[in-house]
C-alpha cells in the first residue's frame, strides 16, 4: 500500500506539472468512454436491468403456444386454457395472465390515449410485486362476463393527480367509463415490459369496456371461450425447478388439452422461455433484431475507444521520448525496470479515470438527450428509466482500466526497455535514427487511428445517404396539400355503432369547411407504425366457390377500410372503374365490393386484356385455410408502399367503410389551391369536430407531410445517421488530434536536425516536403485498410441500409477526402511551423 500511494503521488506530481497533457489525454478519453457508457446505458436498460418492481430472483419465465406444424408460428391462450393451465402445473408457484389495449382518459375536458393492461387477479403476485399503496384485484373480480370497474394506476399518473394519500377510492375515468382505484403500483414498474409504460392495470373481467376495437377485432370467438386467444401468460418457476423441467410439464400438459379439446388445441404445444423485454408478443424471439443492433452499437463505440486509446498510446510514447534520460537515470541508478513500469501504469490509471469520470457524465447526458428524441415518435406512452446506476459506473470503470492497459503498458514497456549506457550517452532532445523506420510504433499506430477512423465514416456516410433517400421517399402520392387527423371514439366509450355514426356525420361535417377541395377517412395510412394484412384469392364468378387451386393466383394484400373520396383526397386516379361512392362507404348498408390495386390486379388477374372490374376475390380465411368471403371489384388504382422497407408497391385491397366500420380511425383531408396556411386549417377543422362533438377523441392534426417525416422507421435511420456519424466524427477528431500532436512533437525532437538542413541551404519547402513525405505515407495506408474495413462494415449493415450499398461512391469518395484533407492538414501545421524556426536557436537548441 505505501508504494502505491507512493506511486500515486508522484504520479499526481508529474501530470500537475504537463496540465496541458493531462487535460488533451483526459478529453480523448472522455469522448471513448463516453461513447462507450451512452451505447451500454441503452442497452443496460432494455436488456440488462431489472424491470423496476419485479421480483429479480430469476425465476420468472413467459410461456408460449407455440405450433407443432409450423417453426417460429406463435399464438396467444384462451381464458379457459389458461385457467386449466394455470391450475395444472406443478413446477411453477403461480401463473399469471394479461394483454394490453389502447385506452383513452380524461384529463382536462379531453380524452387522452394511454396504455392500459388488463390482467389476472394474481399478477402482481407472481411478478412478485408489491404495491406501493392499495390492494391488487381478488379472484372474483377477475372472470370474464361480471366486469369489475376496478383499477390499480401507475406510480407516475398518481403523482400526476397530487400524490393525495387517500387517492385510493377516488374515481379514473377510462374509455368513457368510471373505475375505482384500489391500488398504486410502485415508482417505475411497467410490468414485463422494458419502456412500455402502463397507466393502468384493469382485472381480465374488464378487457372488453377497454380495450380498442383494433386490438378487438384481432381474435376470433366468443368472450371466454377456448376459440379466443387474446392472452399472454406469465410465470414464476418453483425454487430449484429447471426450465427443462417445467418445459417436460407444460409439453405434456399441452397434449392433454389437445385431447380433451382438440377443435382449439390440435397441433400446438406450449413452452416455458425468457421473457421478450421490449414488448408485448406472442414470439419468445422478438428482441433478436434489437440483441444484433445492439452488437452493431457496441461494436462501433468500442471502435471509437480503440482510437481514444490508440490516440494516447502514441502520445504517451513522444513523451517516453521526452523522458528517456529520466527513465535510463533511474535505472542506472538501480530502479527496477517493473516499478518504474507500475509508476508509469499509475500515471495512465490515473488519467484513465479522470477520462472514465468525464466520460460517464458525457454517456449519461447523451444517453438522455437519445430518449426524449424517441418519446415523441411513439404510439404510446413511452418510460425508460435510463439515469446512473451502478452497472453504468462499473461499466465505465472496466472501459477506464482497459483503456489503461490498452495505452499505457505498450509506451511503459518500451520506455522501460534496456540500453541504459546508450541512452545516457544520446544527444540532449534529438530524436534518435530509429525514426528511419518508416512503420515503426508511432506511424502504425497512426496509420491504425485513420483505418479505424476511415470505416467509421464510411458507416455514417452510409446511413446518412440511406437517412436523406428515406426522408425523399414517398408512398406514390404527392403529401402536399394534404392533413391528416387521428382519431378514435372508443377511447370516450363509445359503442362501435355509436363510433360508425359519428365518423359518418364528422366526415361531412368536414366536407362543408371553406378551403377543403375532398375528405376521407381510413383504417390504415401508408408509412404508419401500424398495418393489417389479409389473403385475397381470384375467383370466376360468385357461384363458383371453389377457390383457385393456382398458387400464383392468391396473394397477401394490405386491408384498409376507406370512405369515398378517399383516393381522390390523396390525389391518386382511378385507373380502371370507379371509387366507392358516399351510400356504399357511409351509408347503412354493407355492399360486398372492393377496390384493388395494379399490384394485386397483376397477381390475381394476370392474362393479358384482363380487365379485373366486374371480377370476383375471395377475401380472409376460412376454417381449412380458404379464402371465404366474396366481393366483386368495382376499380383498380396505382399501388402504393406501406412502408419504407417496401422497394415497390406491395398489393392492397380496399373495403367500404361501412362493411368494415373501425372505431380508430384517420381523415385524410386535401385542402384546395389557394386555401388558408395548414395551421389555420387544422385549427378550422378542430373546431368544427368539436362543434358536432365535444366529447370526441381526436388523437393527433397534422399535415400528412410532417406525420411522413414523423415516422418511426425514418427517425431508426436518422438515428443510425447520426449514431454512426458522431462516432465517425469523434474518430476523426481523435485521430487529427493524434496526429498533430505526434507531428508537432517530432519536428520538436527534429529542431536540431531542421536548424542544420537550413544551415546547408535546404529551402522551407524541402522542410516542408520533408515532413509531409512522411504523413502522406502514413495517411495513404491508412486509408487503404480503412477502406477495406468500411466495405466491410457496409456489408455487415447491408440489411439495415436504406437504398445504398456498401459500394456507394459517394461515401467511399466523401469520407477519404474529408480525412486526407483533414489529415494533410494536421501534418502541415507543424511542418510549416518548422520553417519558421530561426536557424541560430535551431542549432543552439540542446
């Protein structure tokens, strides 16, 4: 202990006495590490940390129906399996059920869509949770058929309301109907879920009072009956009790439920797996895509900390340079060569984690600034509790020491090396002929900054290329003069006959507003977060109910319910046929037609002259895999994408509103030529929606436009833009500070050598070309093994790219100029600086 107290002592000394050292190596430092630190924190709170308010033993598992016919196929359980189940296992002291809905609250005089979980009576008690005020729900207010308006509210919406202590008892209104408090959850709980933030928890008896009519309309059968699967179930494994084991008790379980019920459970098995963090599914599987992307972030940032580390490798040997004769002194004098090695270790340790303290802030505050940029973006209420703990702080401890060892024990070595006589004996401040070695320590590492540095580049030109494609792309309409309002009765309460009718009388309401050329409403909208698909197969006429035996003639197609008016309020032609008129898409009756698009008329009707108005589809599926409803196509219009991954149009289908009424729904309204600013606009068309219906939930108004530039697939590229820019921008920044510094520090060593060149008559360009020689070289390897790294790279995110290759010549040209520039540059500083020397001080310096 003395001597590393000793160490550090002196070690303190030598840094106070080089501020401007300490501080560079600090800041380099600080950038790695705080990347590092930002990148881990995110992944730490999705995949590392324990959800807030679980039980953390371990032992919680979900448990899923998987399909014995069918890899990777999923579905959710019915209330009666799940009891039969839940009273059946042996291996798990509880199972619970839930599934979530789309809700909406009163606040304020207005509706406000939130995130509501229904559940069984004994969830809490299974995640092993305890309430922070309050009750959790008993068993009779549980079954379904005898809903119980009963809630237990977030933590976070309790403050919200003043934290009242008797809170418990009061009254939350959701979707239209009122719910007694009996319970507050504790601060951060979200349930299984990482970032899903629940405002309330509701007993599985009340799912149909909350639940929305998309998530409605997603399962099949009767309320409680063995035919709905609708829930998600959650366990909690028996002390000592293996996975392996309770899989052996669930397999046969699921084979007993089979047999006693064959009609709902054939062909399907159940399995125990850990927990999906990020989300709410049937697939045990679904975090793989964020598990990779992960591994993708952390590999870069660790790619920024090489440079940091390489960066203050090279500085720190120009300064086992500098100390050469202090070192060959000390061993002379006896020193040990290992505890000057320790000392020097102690110097680096020291600047290590004054660059971990930094870099942990650094990492804390970009880590912050990264969610609020996601919150926005999200469909529903969105928490990530992303603040230090102690994982982070370990986590920048352990990149503080490997930066330790990773620059400080390879100068330390070598400074430390033998030849004590030889290095008494050199020349007072001239650098050595080892500098001849064109590739030695410094100009590898070097050359290896700019390697690494270049590949980072490309990977943000990349995506930056991929981020400016995505945010041109359009659906395959023109989104100028277009708004777009959301909406969704249910969240008031509203029945879904009592929906249909007040989305008929708005939309024309709405159609009578000045400055308004057509309105429509949709289920769907191109380039949204949501989308719904359904199976379409050609049929010859209506009695003909075979369906088509050709597999080329059935397709999957996009399933949008639509009001008239609708392709003409998004300025799309009708190739073939006619649109939906106001009786078939608003009135009273469902008439069985549809309108398709050129994609799947191609598909479903694809001999030459076809013409596929009049023709017939069959739409959905039936109990043996069949297409089972029947509508007749009235038109064609141009395709368009759903999304941005789609390269081209995928195939859509359109059904009248009226024969697929939903309650969430969005008016597409295109404003006339010449019509009021679109600000004005949306607050005309607010105002009138009010005026017919004050209670009315309108979600969100905004120009189609904005909710295009708003999507969350464009801000997933944006962010790899700007992720893997900064990262590449730091690089460089790190690697120009390197290379500067080792610059300057060698035409320091070299001011002797340069006085002398002047004396012969050597001119300032010769000095000149004689410093830059020496940096093209460097630079040019560089930049040759950087490229082959960033097509590298570039081939590794090929799938997560947007419309650019690994080959793109415009990043591949555009990050080597900007570096070789860059580069040239913080050699040419130092080398004109020489010239500048006078040649008496040059040859006098010592």
């Amino acid at each position: 202990m003395p001597t590393l107290i000793t160490d550090l002592r002196f070690a303190l000394r030598v840094l106070r006495r080089q501020p401007g050292f300490a501080a560079t190596a600090i800041l380099v430092l600080a950038l790695g590490i705080g990347a590092n630190v930002a990148i881990f924190s995110v992944v730490n709170t999705l995949l590392l940390k324990p959800l807030p308010g679980v039980g953390g033993d371990g032992q919680i598992l979900g448990l899923y129906s998987k399909s014995t016919k069918k890899a990777d196929d999923y579905r959710a359980f019915s209330y009666p399996n799940y009891v039969d189940l839940r009273g059946g296992v042996r291996t798990f002291t509880g199972v619970a059920a839930h599934t979530v809905a789309f809700a909406g609250v009163a606040d304020g005089g207005m509706t406000r869509r939130t995130f509501v979980e229904m559940v069984s009576s004994n969830y809490f008690d299974v995640l092993g949770t305890t309430l922070a005020r309050g009750r959790a729900f008993t068993a009779d207010e549980e079954p379904p058929g005898r809903p119980a308006l009963v809630t237990v509210v977030s933590h976070g919406y309790w403050q919200r309301q003043g934290a009242d202590p008797q809170f418990i008892g009061k009254t939350a209104t959701i979707s239209g109907r009122p719910f007694t408090v009996v319970g507050v959850a504790p601060p951060g709980f979200s349930g299984t879920a990482t970032g899903l933030a629940p405002e309330f928890w509701v007993p599985l008896s009340a799912t149909e009072l909350v639940e929305n009519d998309f998530i409605r309309d997603d399962a099949s059968g009767a309320r409680g009956s063995r035919d709905r699967h609708e829930f998600l179930l959650v366990g909690r494994l028996k002390p000592g009790v293996t996975r392996e084991a309770a899989n052996r008790e669930l397999a046969g379980l699921a084979t007993r439920l089979a047999e006693a019920y064959p009609s709902a459970n054939r062909d399907h098995t159940i399995i125990a797996s850990p927990l999906s963090r990020l989300g709410i599914s049937t697939n045990p599987s679904d975090d793989g895509a964020f598990v990779s992307l992960s591994a993708v972030l952390m590999g870069m940032s660790a790619v920024v900390l090489l440079v940091a580390c390489l960066n203050l490798a090279n500085m720190l040997l120009a300064r086992g340079t500098a100390r050469r004769k202090e070192i060959a002194v000390r061993l002379a004098l006896g020193a040990g060569r290992m505890a000057i090695v320790r000392q020097l270790l102690t110097e680096g340790l020291l600047l290590s984690m004054a660059g971990g303290a930094v870099g942990l802030a650094v990492g804390d505050w970009a880590t912050v600034l990264l969610m609020r940029s996601i919150a926005p973006l999200m469909p529903m209420p969105f928490d990530l509790d992303v603040g230090l703990d102690w994982r982070m702080t370990v986590a920048a401890l352990a990149f503080a020491v490997i930066a330790t060892v990773a620059f400080a024990l390879g100068p330390a070595l070598k400074a430390t090396r033998p030849g004590v006589i030889e290095e008494i004996k050199e020349q007072a401040g001239e650098d050595r002929t080892r500098r001849a070695r064109l590739f030695g320590a410094r100009n590898l590492l070097l050359a290896g900054q700019m390697a690494l540095s270049l590949a980072l580049l490309v990977a943000g030109a990349l995506f930056l290329r991929g981020a400016l494609a995505a945010a041109d792309a359009t659906p395959g309409f023109a989104a100028d003069r277009g708004l777009l309002i959301e909406t969704d009765p249910s969240l008031a309460g509203y029945s879904p006959t009592e929906s249909a009718s007040a989305h008929r009388r708005l939309v024309a309401r709405l159609r009578g507003v000045a400055g308004v050329e057509a309105v429509s409403m949709a289920s769907m909208v191109p380039f949204g977060p949501l989308s719904e698909s359904v199976r379409v197969e050609s049929a010859a006429a209506p009695e003909q109910a075979a369906p088509a035996k050709d597999s080329s003639l059935r397709v999957s197609a996009q399933h949008t319910s639509i009001g008239s008016d609708y392709f003409r309020a998004l300025n799309l032609p009708v190739v073939r046929g006619r649109e939906f008129t106001t009786e078939e898409a608003e009135g009273t009756e469902a008439r069985r037609i549809t309108i398709i698009d050129e994609p799947t008329a191609r598909k479903l009707f694809p001999k030459p002259g076809d013409n596929p108005v009049g023709q017939f589809v069959r739409v959905g599926s039936g109990e043996n895999g069949q297409a089972k409803e029947l509508l007749e196509v009235v038109g064609v219009v141009p395709g368009v994408r759903s999304d941005l991954f789609e390269r081209a149009p995928s195939p859509h289908l359109y059904v009248p509103f009226t024969a697929r009424s939903r309650a969430w729904m969005h008016y597409h309204v295109r404003t006339a030529a010449g019509a009021p600013a679109d600000g004005v606009m949306l607050e005309r068309l607010r105002r009138e929606i009010r005026a017919v219906d004050p209670r009315f939930p309108v979600i969100s108004t905004r120009t189609l436009q904005d909710f295009m530039q708003k999507s969350v697939f464009l801000w997933l590229f944006r962010s790899g833009a700007r992720i893997f820019t900064a990262f590449g921008l730091a690089a460089l920044v790190l690697a120009l500070v390197g290379i500067y510094g080792v610059n300057a520090y060698m035409v320091l060593r070299r001011t002797r050598e340069i006085g002398i060149r002047m004396a012969l008559g050597a001119a300032p360009r010769d000095i000149t070309r004689l410093i830059l020689r020496e940096a093209i070289i460097v630079t040019a390897a560089g930049v040759a093994v950087g490229l082959a790294l960033a097509i590298a790279i570039g081939n590794l995110l090929g799938s997560m790219l947007y419309d650019v290759t690994a080959f793109d010549p415009l990043a591949l040209i555009t990050a080597p100029t900007l570096l070789v520039g860059s580069a040239l540059l913080a050699s040419y500083i130092p080398a004109r600086r020489a010239t500048r020397v006078a040649m008496a001080t040059a040859l006098r310096r010592d």
